[in-house]
C-alpha cells in the first residue's frame, strides 16, 4: 500500500513538472512571436535566411545570435529600451506582458 502510495505522487509530480515544462515553452513560443512582429525586421538573425533588410544595412542593429552583442546587456536595459528607444530605434508601445515575453524569450533563447 505504501509503494503504491509512493508511485501515485511521484507520477502525480511528474506530470505537474511535464504541465510547467510546457507552460515555459509556451511563453518562450509568444516572446518568440512577439519579436518576429516587433524586432526582427530590424534585428536580423543569423542563420535565419532571411536576408539584411536596407535598414540593417546601414544602421547595423544588434544581432542577438552573436554573443558578442550580449556584453552588458541584461533584461532591465533591453526592457528600458523597448519603453525609451534608443539612437534610431523607437520606443514600442507594448503591454508590460508582451514586454516580458520579449525579454524572456531573447534572454533564455537568443541568448543561449
């Protein structure tokens, strides 16, 4: 009875775990959209085959493929960034959510 016992919360916590593992993809699946609609038009991807847009040409935004663009930068600055904007960047008007999922999905996926 014990065993059983046992068993029936081990799979009942590892379906919990299977159910967040999903959840966490999922933002990273929003952010990920989010960024192709709001940032990727400039922020060209290497790897992505999509091919440097004029604007990538000539003002050279952060490629966040290259670890080299990561020096410095953490979520708090690329979130004032989205607010403010920055050099030629405007600011993008976004809900505090949709921010999140940006930051979330550049620092957990692009970064790695």
């Amino acid at each position: 009875m014990k065993k059983i016992f046992i068993c029936s919360i081990a799979l009942a916590l590892g379906g919990m775990l299977v159910l967040f593992g999903n959840a966490r993809a999922d933002d990273y699946s929003a952010g990920q959209t989010l960024f192709k609609k709001n940032c990727q038009f400039c922020h060209n991807l290497k790897g992505d085959d999509n091919y440097p847009s004029a604007y990538y040409r000539q003002f050279r935004p952060k490629d966040f493929s290259d670890p080299d663009s990561w020096k410095g930068l953490d979520g708090q600055k690329i979130e004032q960034v989205i607010k403010k904007g920055k050099g030629v960047m405007p600011a993008i008007n976004l809900k505090p959510e949709d921010t999140k999922a940006i930051i979330d999905y550049m620092t957990h996926v692009l970064k790695n």
